[in-house]
C-alpha cells in the first residue's frame, strides 16, 4: 500500500498518515513515529532508486555523456 502511494506522493506526512489510516482500518496497533517516519523514509528512497533507473535505463549514451559532464561542472 505506501510503496504504491508513494509513488505519487513524495510528502513524508502524507505517507504516514496513509500508513495509519490502513493500520487503523486494520484494527492494528500503531507503531511509535520514529518507526513510521523510518519505514516512510525506507518505502521512499526505494521508490525514488526504482524512478531513478527507470529514467536512467531510458537515456541514450550520449545524454549520460552530457549528464556526467554537466554533474562535473556542478
């Protein structure tokens, strides 16, 4: 559920409020904050690394030529 959310969110309080919506619809008990910003920050940089090669695999050689150029320069 929150690595499909977060794919279209990328507000950390966003994704915690979903996280306790569903875990509260499931009759759950909650986790403390820190475990659901970790889990959040977790689910995140996953789904941002998945973006991230995604756009990257669709590159051609010469835009990544011209990308690293640019990051060098930067």
């Amino acid at each position: 559920m929150l690595t499909e959310a977060a794919k279209v969110k990328d507000h950390p309080p966003d994704l915690i409020n979903i996280a306790i919506e569903e875990l509260v619809k499931s009759r759950c008990e909650l986790p403390s904050f820190r475990v659901l910003d970790e889990l959040t920050d977790q689910i995140r940089r996953a789904v941002n690394q998945e973006l991230f090669q995604l756009v990257f695999s669709r590159l051609s050689s010469e835009q990544i030529h011209s990308f690293n150029e640019f990051h060098k320069k930067h």
